[in-house]
C-alpha cells in the first residue's frame, strides 16, 4: 500500500495526530477520511457499515489505510472501548441520521442517533481529557 501526501499548510497541522471521526463511512466521511489521510494523519473512524451500493468509503479503498471500527454511536460501550483504544487528539463527530424523511419515519431513531449519539462522543471526550491537568478544546484553533 502506498501513501499519498500533500503539503497543504492548512493540512499540516494534522499530520501524525491521532484523530478520531465518527461518521467515516458516510459520503462526507470519507471524503474527510480521504483529505486526512493525505495530510499524514493517524485516523481511525467509527461508524455504521457504509448504507449505500456501491459506497464512496469502498470505492475510495480507504479501510486498508486507516482504522475502521463499524459501531453505533447510540452504543456507548461499543464507542468508548473504540475511542480508549485510539486514544485521540483530535476528535471530529460526523456520524448522524441526516436524512429528513427517514426523521419523518423514524423520530426516536434519528433523536437517538443524533443527540445521544452526541452526548456519547461528549462523555469520551470528557472522560478522556479530564486526565490532562489543562486541556483546552477549539472549535477553531486560534490565529
């Protein structure tokens, strides 16, 4: 397996970071899978198998390049036993049920995937750093 790499600068701030994506197997997953891996990071990705024939994820042949954990978010053990093992440094959350008429069809699922999916990837989050004597989390990293 050969890896590609570009030197964006934007990019660069990635490269060996151990991050952590939920989500990696949807369409915008995996092309973020894709752009951080070029920019040299560790990734692993939690989520769902990929819900579509053929998928973006299988097409792009991105599982072979990174850690990929298929799990729900809904599933708290499931998803801390995955982020204790990546033992992230950056965690991007993208898994959810976007879809407005499945939310339609399915409320509760898709309030318990999107919310309480939330509040899981929080809670790994918080227990995970709340070891560090000072941690300090951005959305944006500063200028």
């Amino acid at each position: 397996m050969t890896k590609e790499s570009v030197s964006l600068p934007e990019l660069s701030f990635f490269h060996t970071k151990r991050v952590f994506l939920t989500g990696h197997t949807g369409f915008k997953g995996a092309w973020l899978s894709k752009l951080l891996l070029l920019a040299g990071a560790d990734l692993t990705g939690f989520s769902l198998p990929p819900q579509t024939e053929p998928a973006l994820f299988t097409l792009a042949v991105l599982e072979g390049e990174m850690r990929s954990i298929l799990g729900d978010v809904r599933d708290y053990g499931a998803l801390k036993a995955a982020f204790d093992t990546a033992q992230p440094e950056i965690v991007i959350h993208m898994a959810a049920q976007p879809i407005v008429r499945e939310s339609y069809r399915d409320p509760v699922g898709t309030y318990s995937t999107n919310v309480m999916g939330t509040v899981h990837i929080l809670e790994c989050v918080r227990q995970h750093w709340n070891s560090y004597d000072e941690t300090i989390l951005y959305a944006f990293p500063p200028q």
